[in-house]
C-alpha cells in the first residue's frame, strides 16, 4: 500500500514465502517435492539410451532455463533459440557431468556460457550501479513465484514485478544473472561461483552492487524497501 510520502511500501513476507535455500531448491517453476525419478537417475537413462528420458529433463527445467536466459537478452525470440541450443549442448556434453554435483548447477552453468557468448557477440550495453542497500529476504519474496496470494495482495505484487522486470533490465548482464540464480533459483554463494565460473568474492560483490542498483531503481519508480 501506499504510504504517508505516497511510495509504496514492500511488505516482510511470511516463513511461507521464504525461498527454498541453495541445496533445498534445485529451481524455480519444479516442485518441492518432485515425484517421479531424480535428475540423476534421468540422466543415467539418457546416458544408457533412452530419449525419453532427457525429454522429462527437458520439461522439468526448459521453463527456469528459459527464464533466466530472458531476463538477461531481453528478447524472447532469441531467449528462445539460446535455451534450444543449451539443452541441445547439455544432450552432447551429458557424457562429462559429474553425478556428484546437481544437476541444475550444471545445467545453470552450460545456459550462463552459452548466453555470455551471445551477449558478447551482441556487445550489449549495460550501465553502471551505484546506490543503496537493500532487504535479502524481501528480495527473495518478491522474486520467487507464488501463487498462495489474494486478489488485492495479487494485484499489488503484479505492479511490483513490473517495476522489478524494468529495474533488472537496467543491470549489468553478470549482475542480473547472479542475482536471479541466488534470489529465484536458490543457488548457494558456492553454485554461483561454480555456475559462473568467477571467485567466491567476485560473486558476493556483484550481489551486492546488483542488490543496491535494484534498490535504488526501485525507489524512483515509487517502491520503498
């Protein structure tokens, strides 16, 4: 609601709608609790054969892939063909993935190079950010999907993320991703790290310096923290 200074205020959301953590969340738009078989079971199958198997791989991340590749090329069409070429490139390279580690992370990590590549041979021009800090909780809320809202509470939050959308616009491709892989995604500090192939320190600045430009963008559409 709008406050006495007429900026809207973000409310401190619930224990329900905090996000899952890094290794609670493998990504946004799958279930918590999935049923059916693992991803490492999937891609043992595929591994052995079976294409049936990849394309259950396929539904059950083209949706987070294809989201974070939009949000950082800005374009749909091409937000389209660079996740069909990151499931394809993730089909030839399965034969080198760890079993060890998650498969989003890896997976994460073949779309993050596959949409740097695109984004240097398209020489996107970003600018720069400086401003103040902002709420990692409400950050969290307002970037994870849920659908357990009213209509008012609904309606509010659908003019949040329109100023969010155009806010993470303004922010530089790198800074843009990592924070999407934290607050939407749940990627711990260490996938980050792993996912962009940056030190553990890099991740954290680009972080904070995403998470105060946010802010500050935020604030001048009328949005206080």
């Amino acid at each position: 609601e709008p406050s006495g200074d007429g900026r809207r205020q973000m409310t401190k959301p619930s224990d329900r709608d905090a996000p899952r953590g890094g290794a609670a969340g493998e990504a946004a738009g799958t279930s918590a609790a999935r049923s059916g078989p693992s991803d490492s079971e999937l891609v043992a199958a595929t591994l052995a054969g079976s294409h049936d198997a990849y394309g259950d791989l396929v539904r059950r991340y083209e949706r987070p892939v294809l989201g974070l590749i939009l949000r950082m090329v800005r374009n749909r069409g091409e937000a389209e063909e660079l996740a069909q070429d990151v499931f394809l490139k993730a089909f030839d390279r399965l034969a080198s993935y760890d079993q060890g580690r998650k498969f989003s992370s890896w997976l994460f990590k073949v779309a993050h190079n596959a949409t740097i590549d695109h984004l240097r041979r398209r020489r996107l021009v970003t600018v720069p950010l400086e401003s103040p800090d902002d709420d990692e909780v409400q950050l969290a809320d307002v970037l994870a999907e849920s659908d357990s809202r009213g209509p008012e509470e609904s309606a509010v939050r659908g003019e949040l993320m329109r100023a969010i959308e155009a806010a993470l616009g303004e922010l530089r491709p790198a800074h843009r991703e990592v924070l999407l892989l934290r607050f939407r995604h749940g990627c711990s500090y260490e996938e980050l790290a792993e996912i962009t192939g940056l030190p553990l320190g890099t991740v954290k600045t680009h972080l904070h310096r995403a998470r105060r430009r946010l802010a500050k963008s935020l604030e001048e559409r009328g949005w206080s923290p």
